[in-house]
C-alpha cells in the first residue's frame, strides 16, 4: 500500500505541473462524477479484500 500511495502522490504532483483553463477543457462533469464514482467502488472493493488478508 505504501508504493501505492507514493504513486498517487507522484500522480497529484504532475497534475499541478499541467495547469490547464477550465474553459479550454470542456468535459462533461457528470461524466467525470459516474467515473470517480466508479473508481471509489473500485477503491473500496480493494479495500475489502485487503481487509480480509488478501493484499
């Protein structure tokens, strides 16, 4: 889990290196929501097996 988190943090420091205008990057924000929705289900399933020793 600690490589992990060091990726996610890596991750978040080449999005701030990125700057973009919201304006120039039109995205559907429901679109964007049903796919971090989808990502925390994946999250939490992780989760749940990593809770039960598999991870």
């Amino acid at each position: 889990i600690d490589g992990f988190r060091g990726e996610i943090d890596e991750f978040s420091v080449e999005i701030d290196e990125f700057p973009v205008e919201i304006d120039e990057f039109p995205v559907d924000i429901d679109e964007l929501r049903s796919e971090i929705d989808g990502f925390r289900g994946e999250m939490d399933g992780f989760r749940d097996l990593r809770n039960e020793g598999r991870f």
